[in-house]
C-alpha cells in the first residue's frame, strides 16, 4: 500500500482525512510506539550482527541467522522512516516532495524487502532444521558444503525482484502478480509451518542427549512470532491491495497497525536468542546469545555423529541376518 495514495489523495492531504487535530492522538501515540519499538530492534539486531561477522563462527543455521538479522535491520529502519514521516504529516510539519520520495517511498521500499527477505530466510531456516532431524545421516554427510551461502545470495535476489515487481510494476499487470506472489507467500509460510510441526514432533522421539535444544526452541519461537504477528498484517495487506478496505482514516490507521505488528515481529528475535541463552544461567546478554549457536552447534553435530554411527553398527548385523 502506498502512503501517498492513502494519506496524500487531496490538498491538503490531512485536513481531508483528519479534520480535527484532536483525531491524531491515536495515530501519533501508535506511530511513536513503533519508532521506539525499530530503535530497539536496531539495537538488537546490530548486536546479533556483530557477534556473527566478528565473535561465532558461521555455520548452516548461524549463516541463516545473519541474514535474517540484516533483513530485519533493513525493515525496521524503513519503519523508522515511515513513522518519522507519518508523524511530521499528523503533526502538520510541512514536507518537501524530495522529502516524501525519501521518507515515505524510500521507507515503504525498505519495508517491503526487508519483508520479503526475513519470511524467505526464516523459511529457510526452519527447513534445514527439520532436514538435520528428519535426514540426519544425509544431514551429515551429503548436504553440499556451501548451500546456506548459496540459498542466502539467492534468498537476497529474489527478495528484491519481487520487491520491485511489487512497487514498479505497470498497473495494469499488478494484480494479476500480486495475487501470485501472494500465493508464493502463502506456500512458503504453511512450509515454515509444517516443517516447524514436523521439528516438533522428531524432538520428542529423539534422546535429549541429541537435542540441540536451545537451537529449536530459538527456531520455534521465531516461527511463532512470525505467524502471530505478521499473517494477520498479510491479510489486511491483501484487503488493501483488492480494495476491500476503503481509504481515508481507517485505511492509514490500518497501515499503522500493520507497520508496528511487523516491528515486533523484527525487533523480538535477537531478545528470543538472548533469553533462550540465559535459560537456567545467569549469562549477560552477549554471552548467552553465543551460547546458543556455539554450544548448542557442537551438540547438534555430535547427536548426528551418534545417529551415523548407531545406524552404521545396526546396518552389518542386518545383513548378516
């Protein structure tokens, strides 16, 4: 949804929507709760980055990691942009056309990237977890070497093709390839879902001694918070694509509503990382967001090495049989 077409239709743009300047409480006080909300998530996510570029060392989920934090840098500064220039409309500070490209397209585009790219890299993540349990010897030994790089590059290029088709797309061909990336997006969430059910239910089968515990529940919880938080703002963007949703005050107030449900959504999975780290230990923050990805790393690769071994010991004795 574009916030020059919703909030900018007439001249001027906010006493058409908002006649009395009493109306703008609600938007402001929402407006100003999500700025605060992509400041904490900036600090967050940087943390996360620069433990992984600089102090844990890079593996087949930590890479996912990585990525997914700068997706969720990228989104939650384009919400700094758009609430910092949803404020300056409400509070009728006047604004420049170069300061509308800036704040509000530059900020929408961010939005819409860092959207694309965190669901992509979250997908990812909670497959090749699924894949290490349910095919941990093929986990082990057969996966390529550098296929979490290789799906990272293409996660990003993928992300930003659809981003432009979303934004620059000649208007009369943009619905017919929004109603098929909405599609891409809906298989790709009930995959994040299945394999995060599936995670769910090999855990249990699977000796604690195995488990990199600490890892899947950073996992689950990221998928939790996703659908809590962002499946119902998909929804409300696909009402406001087809029009379902009327403009004005509800549509803005709507779009308000959807930019603080995503900061949430993209500010809370470093805090996840820090509290899952400190679980039973009195850790300070950065300690503990190690802990989870180095330690819980080793235990998860010695828990195959378990498996391949078992199975090879198991394997001669069924033949010989």
């Amino acid at each position: 949804m574009s916030l020059n077409s919703s909030a900018n239709d007439t001249n001027p743009p906010v006493q058409f929507i908002f006649p009395d300047i009493s109306q703008f409480t609600v938007p402001i006080t929402i407006c100003l709760l999500t700025l605060l909300i992509c400041l904490v998530g900036l600090v967050g996510n940087g943390i996360t980055i620069y433990l992984f570029c600089f102090r844990i060392k890079l593996n087949q989920s930590t890479v996912y990691i990585l990525n997914l934090a700068v997706a969720d840098s990228i989104f939650v500064f384009g919400c700094c942009l758009v609430s910092l220039y949803l404020l300056c409309v409400y509070n009728r500070v006047p604004t420049s056309r170069q300061n509308d490209i800036i704040f509000s397209g530059f900020g929408e585009f961010l939005n819409s990237f860092g959207f694309n790219s965190s669901l992509f890299f979250l997908a990812a993540l909670s497959i090749e977890r699924c894949l290490s349990v349910c095919f941990p010897i093929w986990y082990k030994c057969r996966r390529p070497e550098h296929l979490s790089a290789i799906l990272c590059g293409v996660i990003w290029i993928v992300s930003i093709l659809i981003t432009v088709l979303e934004r620059f797309l000649i208007p009369e061909h943009r619905s017919t390839v929004y109603a098929i990336i909405s599609v891409l997006f809906l298989i790709v969430t009930l995959s994040m879902l299945g394999a995060s059910m599936i995670l769910l239910i090999e855990i249990q089968k699977t000796s604690i001694q195995v488990r990199p515990i600490k890892l899947y529940i950073v996992v689950v919880s990221a998928v939790v918070t996703f659908l809590i938080s962002l499946v119902p703002a998909t929804m409300v963007r696909l009402l406001f694509f087809f029009s379902f949703i009327p403009t004005g005050k509800i549509k803005v107030l709507s779009y308000i509503m959807i930019s603080l449900c995503s900061a949430i959504n993209s500010t809370v999975n470093p805090y996840i990382y820090i509290i899952v780290g400190r679980w039973k230990k009195n850790a300070p923050a950065t300690k503990a967001l190690e802990s989870v990805f180095k330690e819980e790393d080793g235990r998860s690769t010695d828990g195959i090495d378990s498996m391949v071994t078992q199975h090879t010991d198991t394997e001669p004795k069924t033949e010989g049989s």
